[in-house]
C-alpha cells in the first residue's frame, strides 16, 4: 500500500511538473467563461477587437494586487484601440477562500473594472493557454478567426514599484503588434503566486 | 540605571537570537550557494511570507536543517517578499526561528534571474535549487512534504 501511495504521489509530483500549454506562435483557444455580472464571455463576442490581452490573475495575490491598478491602465489606453483587456481567475476557492466569485465581484466594483473579470472554474483555460502564476499576461492577436499568441509572460519589470519600470513588456508587445511589427521580446518571467490547483 | 544600560541589556539577547535577514541582489545570492565550490548540498528554497505554500513547506526545511547539520547539507532560505516589506520578513523569521540564513533577493530584474535559477522555472513559488560542488543538482518548481524533500536531499547528499 505504502509503495503504491509512493508511486501515485511521484507520478502527480511528475504531472504538475510537466508544464504544457502555449508557445509564441501557437494559436489559442477561445473559451465561454462566466463573468461577474453573470453573462458568459468569449472572445468571439469581440467583432472588431483586433486581439487581446488575457491577464489570468485573482483576488488574494499580493502580485496580483500591486499590478491591479495598471491592469486597469491597459484596458483604458488599449480597449479602444482593438486590444481589450479579459481577465481571468483560475484559482481554486476551495484552496484561497478570498479567491471566491462574491470576492471577485466585489473587487471589481470597488476598483470600477472596465473589463471582464471571468471565472475558469474547470481551470481548464488556465491549463490550455499554460497559465502557472498570478498575474500572467497572454497577448493575443486576431488573425481571420484565430487568435494567435504574441506575447506570453509578465506585465513589466518592476512589480514593486510602477514608477520605477524601465520595461512595460506588454505595453511594447501591443504597441509594436499595432504598428505592424514583430514583438520583442515576446516572453518574459516574473515571481509570482502559482495558481492554486484543485487537488 | 541609565537608559543607554537598560537598552544594551534588553538587546543583548535580542541580538543573540534574532536571526537577521540580509537584503542582497543575484550576484550576491550566488555565493551563498551556486559558487560554493565545495562537497556541502546547497538547498536554497525561495519562498514568501505571503505565499501559503511555501510557509507550510517551511518546517520540512527547517527538519531536514536539523537531521543533516552534521552531514554537509545547509538550508538557504530566499524570501521573494518586496524590499519594502522587509520588517514583515523579519518578524516571520523571528516568530518562526527561520534559518540562518534567511535572504531577502531584491533590486534585480526577475526576467533575468530567474532563468538563471532554472531555464524551467516560470517563476511561481515555491521553488527549490540544490547545488553541490559548484553545480546544479536540482530544481524543482512546486512543493515539498517531509517524505519527498527527505528523499531527495538524501539522494543528493551521497
């Protein structure tokens, strides 16, 4: 029994190390995520955006708090320019209780989001597009009715501190799609809360 | 007494327990390990205050610290926590009797250190990097319980 209990732990252990999920160049998923209003999103729902910028982050996350305000930023300069901003919350509420879709709406209130703020309560958006931490951007960019991934990683350089950012890694990436030129680089990596699986 | 004695005498033993948290950058946080050119298991755990998973892998660390401090192998714990939050690391350390030594990496750009750790590694804690004699051992982005980190550490120890 004991070894049998062994073997299965080192197989999950090898599982949740494999990390799947997108590369620059892959094309991605749509998906059809409820959000906090209660309607569900997808990105078909976008007739005339020209790509996005799909932020999977959460409520609790210290990270993901100090990028809350300049997540918000993007959607306001890129919305209208074709690169709207759909954030998403993989997290699994039984493992971070603030993680939670009643948290979720009342953050969204408080800080007046001007995007969707969906739930992948499957997580299965998260494990497709290759999602591991909070926040982790994926920049998508619409080609006929594909959605081509440009540019997968962090939001800038400086979590800490956003006056002292030297790199807005998704700023450029959007900025240089929307110019017609290639994006570079087109990922990055940044510390942040690894999403909570369900178990 | 004077007020300068009775501080000296309040901090005396403050000072012999607290383990203090030293703020270094990348380069810094090499020497504590990658560098070392030596037979000694260097296990460097980066970990965060607020990260739940981390702080409850903590002990396991602090038990293997404990099982091998005759046996070569030394704990290096790297708080990921801001630099402002400094003063909220410490009282963890304190409180928990973390280490030492306990590091705070702060200032560099993180999309470049971290493929430095681990070309694998996508940045989410907890994460683990072993080097011995100069050279990475091993690394691993998730968890630990006792069992496994046990286990590994003996197997890297030989």
């Amino acid at each position: 029994m004991k070894k049998i209990m062994f073997i299965s732990a080192a197989i999950i252990a090898l599982c949740s190390f494999t990390i799947t999920g997108y590369n620059v160049g892959d094309k991605a998923t749509d998906f059809k995520l409820k959000n906090i209003d209660g309607k569900m999103v997808s990105m078909a729902d976008y007739k005339d955006a020209k790509g996005f910028i799909v932020v999977f982050t959460c409520n609790h996350c210290p990270f993901a708090k100090a990028y809350e305000d300049r997540i918000i930023a993007l959607n306001a300069k890129y919305a209208t320019k074709g690169y709207p901003v759909i954030a998403i919350n993989p997290n699994d509420p039984n493992a971070v209780a603030e993680d939670n879709y009643t948290t979720m709406q009342q953050r969204a209130k408080a800080k007046n989001y001007s995007f969707p703020y969906l739930v992948d309560s499957t997580q299965n958006i998260a494990h497709t597009y290759g999602a591991t931490r909070t926040p982790h951007v994926f920049v998508l960019q619409k080609s006929g009715s594909d959605f081509l991934v440009k540019y997968i990683g962090a939001i800038d350089d400086n979590s800490d501190d956003a006056t002292a950012v030297k790199d807005k890694y998704v700023e450029n990436a959007v900025d240089n799609l929307l110019a017609g030129k290639a994006v570079n680089p087109t990922s990055t990596k940044a510390i942040g809360c690894g999403i909570k699986w369900k178990s | 007494m004077s007020i300068k004695k009775a501080c000296i005498l309040l901090l005396f033993p403050v000072l012999l327990i607290s383990n203090k948290v030293t703020v270094v950058n990348f380069e810094q946080l090499q020497n504590y390990a990658a560098n070392k050119n030596n037979d000694t298991l260097y296990v460097v755990n980066f970990w965060a205050t607020w990260c739940d998973p981390c702080v409850k892998e903590l002990p396991a660390f602090q038990q293997e610290s404990k099982k091998y401090a005759a046996n070569k192998v030394k704990i290096i714990y790297v708080s990921l926590n801001s630099g402002k939050e400094l003063n909220k690391v410490q009282d963890f350390v304190d409180s928990h009797k973390l280490g030492p030594p306990v590091l705070l990496l702060s200032g560099d750009n993180p999309n470049v250190w971290i493929n430095k750790v681990d070309t694998s590694w996508s940045g989410a804690i907890p994460a683990t990097v072993m080097y011995k004699s100069g050279k990475k051992v091993y690394f691993r982005e998730g968890d630990f319980t006792s069992e496994s980190l046990d286990k590994i550490i003996q197997s890297k120890n030989k």
